[in-house]
C-alpha cells in the first residue's frame, strides 16, 4: 500500500527556526536572531496573548460562538456580510478552500514565478495543474496585467501577489480590474494580501464590492493573514473575503472549525489592538529603509515586511551570516539563488543584520579577489 503519486508534490521549505540551527550549530539559542520568515519582531498582539491564557480553560468546547463573533469582526473591519469572510487555518489554509471551492480535475492554476510555493502545492493537492507568469528582476518584478495575460490560458484560478513575496513589489487596483475584465467568466482573481498591511496600497476588496470607483464584481478574492502584521503566525489563522455570490460554497467547502478557539479569540482581541499593528508597520517601513540605504548590495524597493537583496550566490551569503548568528532565506527555493530575503526586524537587530551583511559581502569579495582577480570572473559570480 502507498499513497497516490507524489512524484509531482515538492515539500514546503519553511525559513529555519532558532532553535533548529542553534542544535546544528552546537551553539546557544539566544546568540542567533531570526529575520527569515517574516514574523512580527514585536511578538503577538499583547492583547492576543492575554486571550489566549484565559481561553486555556475552555478549549473543551468546540468553537462555534466564537467562529461566528470573529467572521462578524473581520466582517465589520471590511464592511461586508460575515457570509463573505472564508475563517480559514493560517493565509494557507483559505488557499486551500479556494481550490475547493473552484477546481476540479483538468483545471489549471496560475501563479507567480518567483512566487509563495504553496499556491501550486494546494492546487496539486486538488488535482489541478499549475501554470506560471515570470515576473521579471530586470523589471523589478513589476506586476501588471499585461505581464499575467501574456501568460494566461483560461485557467481556473489567477493568484496576484501583492505586495508580493519575495520580491515586495505591488500591483495597482486598475491592473487588478483590467485582468478580471480581460479573463473569463470562470476564473477567480485572487489577491494575496498577506502583506496588505505594510503597503501604501488600498485593498483588492473595494473591487468586491464596487467602491473607490470601481465597480463590484463576483470574479475578485482578497487573501488576509494574522501571521504577520498581527503576530500570531503560530496560531494558524487566516482568511480570504470572497464576493456575495460566493458565500454559500464555504459551509461547504470547510473543514468544521475551520478556525481553533484559541485562534478565534486571539483573533478577536488582536483585531482591534491597532496600536501593536500601527507600531509593527512603523517598525518594517523604518527597518526597509534603513536596509535600502545601508545594505552594499542591491535592496529592492518593498512594500512588504521584508527586502530582497541581490547578494550574488544567497545560499553560501545565508550560511555565512547564520555563522554570524543572523538567519535570513536564501531564495534559492524561490527560483532566485542569486538572492536573500531579509525580514524587518527592531532597529537593533536591523542594525545587526546589515553591518553582518556588509562584513560577509566584504569578506567574500576579498576571498574572490585573492582566488581570482579577473574582473571578469567578478561580474560573472554577481550575475548568477
Ligand atoms: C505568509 C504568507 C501567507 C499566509 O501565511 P499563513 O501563515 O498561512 O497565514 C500567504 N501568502 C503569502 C505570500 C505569504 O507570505
């Protein structure tokens, strides 16, 4: 007996925890910062934390009341009906209610490349195939909509990425707008907004429901996350914001309690705490300018609560500032070798993540100079 075939199934490369690479290392835990996953450097919503001590006591019950009070919180926050708001385990597990939601065998995906691997993971999972659009560096990885329909064939799903991991590019509202009108009837924009909050930009939920001008429509979805803004990535919880006609399909599509207790009341209390998500963006926009100017290497401009850096080889970069005691993503996994991700962190460990990013740059360059001092050889090593 064996599963089905897997063969085309890759495992989720998660960025590496502290306490994984200290064991490797033999080294002590408290010695290391982690930059490499995008989590909140402020830790949860302090109010989250307190609802989640007092709810030890009752996570006995089933989460029915509670499920119903945070999708009409989340509901209110984004002036629609509760029936539009998919609860889901983590951003990932809305994914997962969007594909079954939409695709049956023979459907198609289309996702973003370099992209979030598990767009094309759960599509797998549901027996679609998974197609992509190249976003490309030598533009920024700008997002427009001509650069998604060059590449769209009547898939059943469109995942935009915005601001978009890894790169923290954007796409504007109009380009969203431009590509539901340009794509069939049949297939579903969705808006990953799992960053949304870091972002100078207006939510793809106006376009759900016809405001700022535009006009409402049923082929748009908006993805949100309490992983990162809010703090509370291990708690797993999530959502997408679907259109009115869209709302019948969830009760039967979800996992029952698709959100735990202990995830629904943290979710409850970190939704109004804006002073911790005011104080986190304040952080990440400061820690992605500080990067950009003090970074020796190319930092992308992003929206998001992180950089990418242009650092020449991202894996022997990453193991090197591991050594140093930083742990950032080396974006081989994303399709980048060339590249690191760096997550915002408090003023000290940016700091600490950049003056150690300099120094293993410096030190590498003088390693290259002394092998091979060509010019040539140089520009190729930065190139790849
Ligand atoms: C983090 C992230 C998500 C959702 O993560 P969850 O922890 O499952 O909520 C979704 N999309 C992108 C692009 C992300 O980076």
């Amino acid at each position: 007996m064996q599963p089905r075939d897997l063969s085309d199934h890759v495992a989720y490369e998660a960025g590496r925890g502290i306490e994984e690479v200290a064991r490797e290392l033999g080294r002590d835990p408290s010695d290391f910062v982690k930059l490499a996953s995008n989590e909140n450097p402020h830790g949860p919503s302090p109010a989250a934390a307190v609802a989640i001590r007092e709810t030890a006591s009752s996570v006995s019950s089933y989460p029915k009341a509670v499920h119903a009070d945070l999708r009409s919180a989340v509901a209110d926050r984004w002036e629609v009906t509760d029936e539009q708001v998919w609860l889901a385990n983590g951003g990932d597990g809305a994914i997962d209610y969007l594909h079954r939601a939409t695709v049956v065998p023979g459907d198609t995906v289309l996702v973003p490349d370099p992209g979030f691997a598990y767009y094309g993971m759960s599509s797998r999972f549901h027996h679609g195939g998974v197609r992509e659009y190249g976003l490309e560096r030598e533009d920024d990885f700008a997002q427009d909509a001509e650069t998604v329909l060059e590449a769209y064939d009547g898939d059943r799903l469109v995942f935009l990425t915005s601001p978009h991991n890894p790169s923290g590019s954007t796409i504007p509202l109009a380009d969203v707008e431009t590509l539901a009108d340009a794509t069939d009837d049949e297939t579903l924009i969705v808006v990953d907004e799992a960053y949304g909050e870091f972002a100078d930009r207006d939510s793809a939920v106006a376009l759900i429901e016809g405001r700022d001008g535009f006009e409402a429509r049923d082929d748009v979805a908006v993805l949100r996350t309490f992983s990162k803004a809010y703090g509370l990535a291990g708690v797993r919880l999530g959502y997408a914001v679907v259109p009115d006609e869209w709302s019948d399909a969830y009760a039967r599509v979800n996992t029952p309690f698709a959100a735990s207790e202990l995830a629904c009341r943290a979710g409850l209390a970190a939704i109004d705490d804006d002073e911790h998500v005011e104080r986190t963006v304040g952080t990440a926009r400061e820690s992605r300018a500080y990067m950009r100017e003090n970074v020796d290497a190319h930092v992308w401009e992003s929206e998001g609560n992180f950089v990418l850096v242009d650092v020449g080889d991202g894996s022997v970069v990453a193991d090197e500032m591991q050594e140093r005691g930083v742990i950032v993503r080396d974006c081989s996994s994303f399709g980048l070798p060339g590249c690191i991700r760096i997550t915002c962190g408090t003023d000290e460990e940016t700091e600490r993540a950049v003056a150690t990013l300099n120094d293993v740059l410096a030190t590498l360059d003088l390693e290259r100079d002394s092998t091979d001092g060509t010019d040539d050889s140089s520009a190729e090593v930065a190139d790849t």
